[in-house]
C-alpha cells in the first residue's frame, strides 16, 4: 500500500500555496529600512507553511512506505483514517462559526466560545474545570498579549461589546 493519496494531494497543495504566497508577498509589499517591516510577518507565515507542508509531504512519504505491508482492509478499518474527514470538517466548521461570532460577539466572548466547544465536542474532554481553566486562560492570555502587551487591535462585536 502506498501513502493515502489524500495526504499527499493536501501537501503538495499546502506547499505549492505556501511558495505562491511567499513569492507574491515578496514581489509586492516593499522592504522597509526598518528592522521589521510590513512584509515580515506575511513572508514569516508564508515560509512556515512550506516548512510545515514539506514536513507534512515527507511524513506523508514515509509512511507510506511504512504501511506497505498493511493490507487494504486493515487501512480501512482504522478510525484515523475513518474519522479524518469528520474531524477536518468539524473544524472547518467551527473556524467559520469563530469568524461569524467574532464580528457579532467580539473576540472576549467569541474565543472561549469556540474553545470550549471545540474542547467538549471535538476533543471529548469531559473535565469541565480544565476547560473552562482552558478557555478563560486562552482567551485572557491573549487578549492581554496582544491588546495590553502589544497594542494590537481586538474586535469588538456588533451586538455585544465588551472592550
């Protein structure tokens, strides 16, 4: 058996994306004299994603070479494999629930929202401290690092906001 196609289909295309970006964030926003300028932070994501998808392409390489003893049935028997597409949807799904509740709510109630949902329903975690500890802490941490520490703007939402 050879790798799942579908993992080596995602990396190529999370690299040939990355490489894209990069270029394009480098021919288009201008250096600066500045030790940090605008186009930093762009290239810096664009050049982590390449290396994160080269490392995705080559686990994606290598355990295909790995499973090549793994019969047909046994592949398709096993819940990561299952389960993968629900997972990667449910996410999917909650990154735009997150974008339609933090235009609405503003990220102070937006972010433990998700959190938590993403912690009781797609994680199971079942400990209701940890993720209510996990949630306030994500969300406060954060919002202290960026708004406080950084000076970086936070969305406040249109029905509700509490900044």
């Amino acid at each position: 058996m050879k790798a799942r196609p579908t993992d080596l289909i995602a990396a190529s295309i999370l690299l040939a994306f990355a490489i894209a970006w990069s270029v394009i964030v480098y021919q288009t926003i201008p250096a600066t004299a500045d030790a940090i300028g605008p186009r930093d932070f762009p290239l810096l994501l664009g050049i982590i994603l390449i290396v994160l998808s080269a490392l995705y392409l080559l686990n994606a390489l290598r355990s295909g070479q790995a499973a090549e003893g793994m019969d047909e049935e046994t592949a398709e028997n096993d819940p990561e494999y299952k389960d993968g597409g629900k997972f990667a949807i449910a996410i999917f799904l909650l990154i735009i629930l997150y974008g339609f509740l933090i235009e609405r709510t503003g990220f102070l109630l937006a972010t433990p929202i998700v959190i938590i949902l993403t912690l009781a329903g797609l994680l199971r975690i079942r400990n209701p401290m940890l993720i209510l500890a996990l949630a306030v802490g994500i969300t406060l941490g954060c919002w202290v690092v960026f708004n406080k520490a950084l000076g970086i703007y936070m969305p406040p939402g249109s029905w509700i906001s509490l900044v």
